[in-house]
C-alpha cells in the first residue's frame, strides 16, 4: 500500500484551491487490474477527467472537502486528484503532502513517474522493495511478532474476497 496523506497548514476553500478526487476510482482500478498514473503498463487510457466532470454517465463523481489547518485527508495511490491554483489574491494555501511506502510496495520503474530527491527511480531494479535509506526513512515497522491483516492478499480477486469475508 502506498497512501498519500494530505494536511492542511492553512484554511482549504475553493478560492484557494482544495483538492478533488475522482471517488471510486481506484476501486474500478483493482476490478480491472488497471493502474492510475505512470505506473500502468500504457494498454489502458484513462479518461479525461476534467471533460467527464458535467457527464451525467459518468459513472465516478467529483468529491472535495473545504479544510482547516490541522485536517488531513488519508487517499489511496490510485485515486485521482487535482487540486487547481490558487486563484485567491489575498488567501494563501499551504499544505503538507505525505507519501508514504508499505511493507507490500516494490519499484515499478516507469517514464513519467514523480521524482524522489536523491533516488534514481529508473535506475531502481522492478520488483525489490525499496530499501531504507536517508531518503526513505522507516517511520514505522510492525513489531515481528504481530501477524500481517491482509498476508497472501496480492491480488484483486484475494482483496474483493477478504473484503467480502465476514
């Protein structure tokens, strides 16, 4: 699991540019096996977003929250999200943009992907676990004898299963 997490270091509004996401989206993306972002294979096009926003078939909708300094918001990699600028002559917008990298996350690398200072992304081997390192420090680590929730939930069809499982 990859997740971004989001906080507000100022009030969020519209004028000042909150972000939006695209909601259900990633989960279209597990069903079909599609990936959002550089990290697909490129045999998948994504729709335009912003001229799907007034389509009333347009089976995902647009959803934003207005914010203030202290809010976060938690977001799954594959969910799309935009935040436009700030139009705002006299209301600034600060954030903090967290990505963080689970136990389960290994290098992809792909053209196009968002840089990470001091790591050479393409130069990285597909299929290992990014190691720790200055530029990637452990935050946290699941004490050894602490059994994994989701072990052998790899894939799509094991994720929809577990979820299903009561």
């Amino acid at each position: 699991m990859i997740p971004n997490i989001w906080i507000a270091l100022t009030p969020v509004n519209k004028e000042n540019g909150r972000i939006e996401f695209v909601a259900g989206y990633h989960k279209f993306c597990i069903e079909t096996g599609s990936r959002f972002g550089p990290a697909g294979d490129g045999a998948f096009c994504f729709p335009d977003f912003e001229a799907q926003r007034d389509d009333p078939d347009f089976p995902f909708k647009f959803v934003t929250w207005d914010l203030q300094p202290g809010d976060a918001v938690l977001f799954h990699v594959d969910i799309p999200h935009y935040s436009k600028g700030n139009d705002s002559d006299h209301l600034p917008r600060t954030g903090l943009a967290v990505r963080t990298i689970g136990d389960d996350s290994y290098w992809c690398p792909a053209i196009g992907l968002t840089a990470i200072a001091g790591v050479n992304v393409q130069a990285m081997p597909a299929g290992v676990h990014p190691a720790p390192s200055a530029e990637l420090p452990v935050i946290w680590a699941r004490p050894a004898d602490e059994p994994r929730v989701w072990t052998g939930a790899s894939v799509a069809g094991d994720i929809r299963e577990a979820a299903e499982t009561p």
